[in-house]
C-alpha cells in the first residue's frame, strides 16, 4: 500500500488554526456519530446528510454545510484527514485563517452542488469532507508545485518523495477517469463515491489557486 504522510511546510507564515480545528471537529464529530445506537445513525446521517435530490428541488439547502463535517467510516474519515493534514496548514499559512475558512467552507459548497448537478435523482445522502479538501488539493498545486509529498510504501516501509503535482495531478486524473465513467449512473451504483464533488471541489481550489498566488505571494515564505 502506498500512501502520502507528509509535505514540505512553509517556514512561518499564519498558525494553521482552522486547518487543524476542521480536523478536530470532524473527528469530534464522527465519535459522536458512532456513539449513537445503529438506527439513530442511520436518522443522522439521513437528517444531515446532502441528499441531492432534496437539494434539486430546494429542500434542506443547509444539510450541503452540515455533510462537510460528516463520514461514512471510521477509514473514510482517516483518509479525508490525513489529506487534510497534509496540505491545508500551507494553504492557511499563506492566505491567513479566516480567508481559509471562508476557501474550505465555499470548496465544501461548490463540490456538493457539482455532485447534485450531475446526480439529481439521487436519494443517496452524500457526506465527507472530501470535496471540501479537494479544493485545498486544488489550490495547492498552483500555489506549490515545487513542494514535495512524502510518500511511504508501506509494505517495504520505504519512504520516498515526488513532487506535489505529480501526486495531486495524478489524484485528479483518477476523479475525472471515475466521474467520467460514472456519468450518468446513480451514487447506489457508483460505490457510494461521489466523483463530482471531489472534481468540482478541485477545480475550484485551482481558480482560488491562481487568485491567492497572485494576490499573496509576498507571503510566500522558505519551504523545508
């Protein structure tokens, strides 16, 4: 198995405050989940949930924010958090905390509409970070090519490193290859994925990418 555990930081820059408090409040949020006996799961995910065909017909529009901060699975939320581990903090580090928040919150938005526009007969609530952290993968390619991913394969525990848009370029291609290939089909027949969201979310991050790179980039500060 090989997966990314950590990047070149900025030296410097904003403290990542709502980087790590969005990952605290998802893991808060998950353990109170799983707390709830199986059919009060159900019910919350069902209540909190963005359904996208509710969202189409305009019903329940505030469940596109409260299913940003909702999982599936213990495994769905860990991957959503290692990714957001590793590349908000350089994200807030540069633009500073509240415009960060403002980014992260309106990633999560413009992902969840995108899956509705492209799966409007869904009854399927759609939950997880995910698109909300794609727009971060989004604009971190443009913001920092040069840095690196620390990758480690896991079965030898080698560790080695690429460069971040070669790993996040790769990412993307595998959305859009999936959403692609899925267009057209249910979420129930999709694995549960919701492909649209995380391509819309990334495409997103790229446009605030460039305005944030154009706008901060006095405040680019050493890699290490």
């Amino acid at each position: 198995m090989l997966f990314p555990i950590g990047d070149d930081n900025i030296e410097g820059g904003h403290t990542p405050l709502f980087s790590h408090g969005f990952l605290l409040l998802n893991i808060g949020v998950f353990v109170l989940q799983a707390t709830l006996p199986p059919g009060a799961q159900a019910s919350f995910v069902q209540t909190w949930g963005a359904v996208p065909y509710e969202i189409a017909q305009g019903v329940d529009l505030q469940t596109l924010l409260t299913s940003i901060f909702l999982h599936g699975s213990w495994l769905h939320l860990l991957s959503n958090m290692l990714y957001l581990w590793i590349f908000a903090d350089n994200i807030e580090g540069v633009v500073g905390s509240f415009r960060f928040f403002l980014f992260y919150i309106l990633g999560g938005l413009v992902a969840g509409l995108t899956q509705v526009a492209f799966d409007p007969a869904s009854s399927v609530p759609c939950v997880g970070a995910s698109g909300a952290i794609a727009a971060v993968m989004g604009a971190y390619i443009i913001m920092f090519p040069a840095s690196r991913v620390k990758m480690l394969l896991l079965l030898f525990f080698i560790v080695f490193y690429i460069p971040s848009w070669v790993f996040l370029g790769l990412w993307f291609v595998q959305q859009a290859m999936a959403g692609f290939e899925m267009l057209g089909m249910s979420s129930r027949d999709t694995g549960g994925v919701a492909w649209w969201a995380h391509i819309g979310g990334f495409l997103f991050g790229i446009a605030m990418g460039f305005y944030f790179r154009g706008k901060y980039k006095t405040r680019y500060l050493r890699l290490r």
